[in-house]
C-alpha cells in the first residue's frame, strides 16, 4: 500500500474524540500576565528582582516552587511552601476575581457540551481555585471534571492529570484530546497518549512542533475538534456522561 494511503487509512480508523481536556491559564482565560504579576509580587517583597514576563510565562502549568527557584535557585522547601500560601492569598484576593474567559471560550464549551463531548480541566493551578473561577464565569453546566496541580503527585508535561481525567471521564487516550498553549500542555498529552492542539492566543505564539495541531481562532478550534468527533451519533452512548452530569462537576 503506498505510504499516502496507509496514513489515510491509519487516520480514519482513529476512534471519534469523546472527550476535551482543558488547560485554564492562556488557553480557556486570558491570565498568564495574572500569574507573572502575583509572582513577582511576592518575589520582590521579599527582596528578590522582578522576573521577565516570557521566563515565567514560559514556565505556564509548571509547580509554583519552580518559578520561584528562577529567583533564588537554592530556595528551601520550608521558605518555597510560605511563598506558595502568600501567592495563593494574593491571587485570590486580586486575581480571581479579575479573570475572564477568552472571548470565544464560552460559545466553544458550550458547543461541545451540546454535541455530547465530556470536559475537564487539567491545569497546573489547584482544583478549587479552577473550579472557582470557571463556576464564577457561569460555565458550570458544561465542565464535567475539574482537576488541578494538587490531584496528581508530577506535574506537566508528565502524564498524569491528563490520565487521571481520562479515568475519571471514562475514556481512552485516542478518544481524548487535550487542549493547551504551552509545551507543558502538549508534552502531557503525547506523554498520556491523547490527541494534542496547540491554541496560539496564549503565551506560545509560535506553532510548537510537539503539537498535531495548531490553531490560530475558536472558530478554527471548534471545526478542527467536531471533526474529530465523527458523524453524528458515531459516539454512541456515552454512560460516564449521564454519571457524571448526574452528580454534578466532580473536583479532587
């Protein structure tokens, strides 16, 4: 068989897409700068020098502790678990309430929640704090699961969260695709077997070359995804979804 028609071959037997998993900061909400702020809050006031927005902003989905050692790299564990509260209370208190939704984010949530797609999140962010500020956009109804940097022990670009939302969501790697803008987002989910999209509205504004595929607009992001899904009513039945949708978003 010729190499251009065993590859069309290998691509139409992929299962439909099932499933969406969602990175938050540069990809749903327009807050990376949200997160370069209150780092460097807390790293000046306790004399360190403010850091560049593209060395932090390039460290999106990674432990707090690993933007802090970009100030002092031989931080302790005891001083790097105190500037983690004291960046939580800050965030909280000034930049939950400030964030917002990409415009777009919410037609497209919607859109795949009525086209039968399951969503969660797999930020580097905590859970709670997700799911606060998504709850607090008014898109509760269409994310299935939330999980953050505290549901898994390794952070992206391992794995983990994209697996454990894939359990959790009752799907397969090839039924997945995660959706991110940065290294951190696509490297987990090659690592977890899924598909990967790269959005270019966040921090990486360059077509990363891990990525299956890149996408510049919303409009571009909700084609390329319901492609994914098949003809209509290919999905069949789907009973994580009525599970899950029953008792609600779940959050761990």
């Amino acid at each position: 068989m010729p190499r251009a028609s065993a590859a069309a071959s290998k691509t139409a037997r992929r299962p439909a897409v099932r499933a969406v998993l969602w990175d938050l900061d540069g990809t749903l909400t327009d807050s990376v700068r949200f997160v370069v702020d209150t780092a460097n809050t807390i790293i000046t006031s306790h004399g360190g020098a403010a850091l560049e927005f593209e060395r932090v902003g390039a460290m999106s989905g990674l432990p707090l502790e690993a933007v802090f050692r970009l100030a002092w790299p031989t931080l302790t564990e005891d001083d790097a678990e105190r500037y983690r509260v004291e960046y939580r209370a800050h965030y909280e208190r000034h930049a939950i309430p400030a964030t917002r939704l990409y415009r777009g984010a919410r037609a497209t949530l919607r859109a795949f929640h009525a086209a039968g797609l399951l969503q969660a999140t797999v930020t580097g962010k905590r859970a709670a704090d997700c799911e606060r500020i998504l709850r607090g956009l008014g898109i509760k109804a269409d994310i299935e699961v939330y999980l953050g940097g505290d549901s898994v022990s390794r952070p992206k670009p391992a794995p983990d969260l994209a697996q454990l939302a894939m359990a959790r969501l009752g799907c397969a790697p090839d039924e997945t695709v995660v959706v991110g803008d940065s290294i951190a987002d696509i490297g987990m989910g090659r690592a977890a077997g899924a598909r990967t999209i790269q959005v270019l509205w966040g921090f990486a504004r360059e077509r990363l070359p891990e990525a299956e595929r890149v996408v510049g607009t919303w409009a571009e992001l909700r084609d390329v995804v319901l492609a994914m899904t098949g003809p209509r009513g290919s999905r069949g039945a789907k009973p994580p979804s009525t599970i899950l949708r029953g008792r609600g978003p779940l959050r761990s």
